[in-house]
C-alpha cells in the first residue's frame, strides 16, 4: 500500500489549492479514503472521508463550504481543493485510506497514511 500526497505550496490568502493523493493499493474499488491535516503545535484533524466507488464524501462540520473532494479514477488519484484560503488552513495535509467502506473521523482508523504535504497561507 503506497499514497502520495502531493501539491501543496505557500499561498495568499484568498487563494485557492489543489492537492493530490495518489493511491497505489489492491482491491481498490473497497477502499476508503479520507484527508486530515495538522497546523502546527495542534492535533491531527479529519477534514473528509469518500468511498473510492463513489457516493457522496463525508465532511468534518467545520470543513464543508471550502473544501471539495474529486477523483480521477484513471491515475488513482484523489484530489482536495480548498478555496479562500486562509492563514488558520496552514498546516500539513495528509492523506490517509483503509479496505471496507469507512466514512471514520478518528485518525486512529486509518491504518495507512501518505508523507504529508505543506500547505502555507500568507496573510
């Protein structure tokens, strides 16, 4: 089981980013993938989790209006945009999956984590 998120970068405020997370696991089609992030000095946070076969994603509360979530099923990769960026969504990003259907806020649930990518806004 191999993810990779990628795409993050240093961002005014009011911007928009895409990242990436590329998944190379088997038995795709029964796998859960979620994105959580981590500002610096504070805990891992869920922001949401989707069914690679599809349905609609599960978004923390305090997560949905900004943050979409969409998937190229072609290069197994899923992507999380963000809009309007703000300096408080600083934080690395991380994409995390697990087999079965899971829509899990717990990072504890997700046995599988890719490296992170940093995301900074600037005021």
């Amino acid at each position: 089981v191999q993810l990779q998120a990628s795409g993050g970068g240093l961002v005014q405020a009011g911007g928009s980013l895409r990242l990436s997370c590329t998944v190379s696991v088997r038995g795709l089609g029964s796998y859960s993938l979620a994105w959580f992030r981590q500002a610096p000095g504070k805990g891992r946070e869920f922001i949401v989790a989707s069914l690679w076969r599809g349905g609609s994603p599960y978004f923390a509360e305090s997560m949905k209006g900004r943050f979409t979530v969409s998937r190229d099923n072609a290069k197994n990769t899923v992507f999380l945009e963000i809009v309007s960026l703000k300096p408080e969504d600083t934080a690395i990003y991380y994409c995390a999956g697990r087999q079965g259907a899971h829509y899990y806020s717990d990072q504890s649930k997700w046995p599988d984590w890719g490296q992170g990518t940093q995301v900074t806004v600037s005021s």
